[in-house]
C-alpha cells in the first residue's frame, strides 16, 4: 500500500504518491484498488520494472566491485565485519522513524 511504503522511506504521503505517479508514467509499477474497499491503493511492480530494478541492481554490484577490488584482504574482511553491524542496526530499527526530537550533537 502507498501508506505502507511512504513508512518504509521515512516520506510524507504526498511525497511517495508523487515518486508512484512517475514510476507509473514509466510503466514500472501499477496503481490498483481491490475490489472490496476502494479507498485504499496497492501498488503492484510490472515486468518492466522488474526488469528496470534488475538492470540497476547490476549496474549498482558491477560498480562496488570496481570500488572495492583495490581493498586488500584484511580491508575487506574489516568492511564486511561493519557490514555485519549496519545489518544488526537496520534489522532491529522500526518501519518508520520520526526526526522529531532529535539531536544533534554540537560542534566543538
């Protein structure tokens, strides 16, 4: 649902509605209303956003692998090793996360 993926990106409503409406344009994704209750919006990937995501998701790993080939051994093994936290810390935070009332330490 719209409201459901607007929580997972941290953005207002009309913000994804608004990202939605240009990936429709695009023919990667599908607005659809079930049958039985109208008011709420499913969104659905097509093939050709899939294949969109495949492509970019290739291009994104062949591009890291460049990055990363000059990393020798103990390099790499300390990168996966933060990999390990940030997976911890990000599979453990809440769906949506609220910046009100955060802080921001002050520069000395």
């Amino acid at each position: 649902m719209l409201s459901d993926l607007a929580a997972l990106q941290g953005v207002s409503l009309p913000t994804m509605s608004n990202s939605i409406s240009a990936m429709v344009e695009r023919g990667w994704v599908r607005r659809e209303a079930p049958e039985g209750d109208r008011r709420i919006v499913m969104i659905d990937v097509t093939p050709t956003g899939r294949a969109a995501l495949e492509r970019v998701s290739k291009a994104a790993e062949a591009h890291l692998a460049e990055v990363l080939t000059p990393l020798d051994l103990p390099a790499r093994r300390r990168l996966q090793g933060g990999l390990g936290v940030l997976r911890k810390v990000f599979a453990g935070a809440p769906a949506s996360t609220s910046r009100k009332g955060h802080r921001t330490p002050a520069k000395r």
